[in-house]
C-alpha cells in the first residue's frame, strides 16, 4: 500500500479511535484505558513478531525506555483530554507536537549559535502561528472550567513531540516499527496498571465497555503500524499534511455524535495549527533535523 493511502487509513483509525476513548470514559478512568489499549497492542504485536519471524530482544534498551516513558505519559494526558473535552479540540492539541518540534528547534538554534541571529525567522513566525491557533481553539471552544483540560491536552502534545525525536532515534538505530510498538505497549501496561491502582481499582466491565477496549486496542495498533510503515517509505511532508486528516475526521465525529460546537474561530485555529505545523515540518526538513511530522498518537 502506498505512504499516501496508509497515511490516510491511518488517520481515519485514529480518529476512530479517539472516538471510541470519549465513549469509553464514560465507563473507565483514562488509565484504565491506557491499560487495556496497550495490553491489546502488546498482545498483536507478540502475534506479529512470530509471524514475521521477528525477535523482541533489542540492542538499544535504554532508548525504548525513554521512548516509552514520554509516549506513555503523552498518552495518558491525551485520553484524559478526550474524556472532558470535545472530540476534536482535544484531537489538535495533541497534534501541536509538530509545532513543538519546531519551537525545540528554535531552542537548539539559539543555544547552538549563542545568541548570534541564526534562527529561522520562517521557523519563529510558524510556532507563533501555531500557539495562535491553540487561543482561537482554547477560548471558542472550552468552557471556563474546561481550562485545565485544555492545557492537559497541549501537554500531551508537548511530550508526544518529545516522544517523536526519540521514535526517530530508533528508527535510525533500525528498530523495527514491531518491537518498538510492543515495548511502547508494554510501558502503557506498566503506567495504566498503576494509574488503575492509584484511582481506587479496575470498573466493573459491561459488554459496551468491553467492545470499545477492544475497538481501541485493535485501531490503534493497526494505525501505528500504518503509521510507522508509511513514515518509513514515503515523503515527510505529504505524510504530514495527510496526517491532520485525524482533525477533520475527528471533527465530523464530534459535530455528527456529540454536537460539538462549530465556530469560526474553532475552525480557524485548527486550520492555523496544521499550516503551522507543515511549514515546520517542511523547515525542519531543509534543516537536515528530525522530522516534526513523525507519527502522532503513538
């Protein structure tokens, strides 16, 4: 399958995904959900290394660790964005991680040239356009009280773009997209076992409850791997662009299910942070560093 159309399917399972989470808060808490999305994912990809003939052993351990603590942690904040924000709102805050990326860059630049103005002026205007893009989408569309929801969904953001520099580190080291899956699974297990513990227990299970654990362990490993895969062999910057297809999947969801609410500013500010995050993606490129656009949700 080509990068374009995996990018595309990907983006679709994603959103699915994120719908099934905010169905599934109303029966578990957000480290419940971490917790049997990442056993489902470990589980599938046990099934896929055996039949690949792959191997779970790595020579780079400790780069799965670090890897896995920040994406882990990414998720969980992410899922808890879900629960109590709409679906799409929470949806582009996590996708801000490009336009972290980009500000990191920024950083590295300035510390790198020590204040002598070798920073990317394109670069600065695209991060300022990014943020801006999250006031138009934090004041539209959360209520007063959803405020720390908001920031708990670009914090999401902020280490998945953490997460990402890492993932491409282990690409490089030529970890197989599998193995790498598994040992991120197998930090949500270990974080949501514990989130679970320190929220009082597991809920008890309904069989709605129980399909959409399911449905969230299965699309999510189906797109990571996607994901990763396409990544892999195709162009960062169409990957990225089709990439926020997640945005507007997610928002027909939200308007479709749960009457979110559609304004211009909302619209606008989404619109703003993919354009910001794809002139950064593209910026980034030419500076030979690693990609903003790698794979989201993951």
């Amino acid at each position: 399958m080509p990068a374009p159309l995996l990018i595309a399917c990907a983006s679709l399972l994603f959103a699915l995904m994120g719908l099934c989470v905010k169905l599934a808060s109303a029966h578990y808490t957000a480290g419940e959900i971490v917790f049997y999305r990442s056993l489902i994912g470990m589980g599938l990809m046990v099934v896929a290394l055996k039949v690949r003939g792959g191997s779970l052993r790595t020579p780079v351990p400790a780069m799965h660790f670090w890897r896995s603590a920040s994406g882990v942690i990414a998720l969980c904040l992410w899922f808890y964005a879900i629960g109590h924000l709409p679906l799409a709102t929470a949806m582009t805050l996590n996708y801000t991680s490009s336009v972290w990326m980009a500000l990191f860059l920024i950083g590295g630049a300035a510390w790198a040239e020590n204040g002598r103005g070798g920073i990317d002026g394109r670069l600065v205007a695209a991060v300022l356009a990014g943020f801006g893009g999250v006031a138009l989408i934090l004041r539209p569309t959360i209520e007063q009280q959803q405020l720390w929801y908001g920031l708990v969904g670009l914090a999401s953001g902020l280490l998945a773009a953490m997460a990402y520099l890492q993932l491409t580190a282990l690409g490089r080291a030529g970890e197989p997209e599998t193995r790498i899956v598994f040992y991120f699974s197998l930090g949500g297990v270990v974080a949501g076992a514990l989130l679970t513990g320190a929220d009082g227990g597991p809920s008890p299970h309904t069989a709605d409850g129980v399909a959409l654990l399911l449905a969230i362990g299965g699309l999510a490993s189906l797109a990571q791997l996607m994901m990763t895969r396409a990544y892999s062999i195709g162009q960062t910057l169409s990957n990225a662009a089709l990439q926020y297809l997640g945005i507007v999947f997610s928002f027909g969801f939200g308007v479709w299910l749960f009457d979110d609410p559609v304004t211009p500013m909302a619209i606008g500010g989404m619109l703003l942070i993919a354009a910001a995050g794809l002139t950064a993606t593209l910026l980034s490129r030419r500076a030979h560093t690693p990609a903003a656009g790698t794979p989201t949700q993951s």
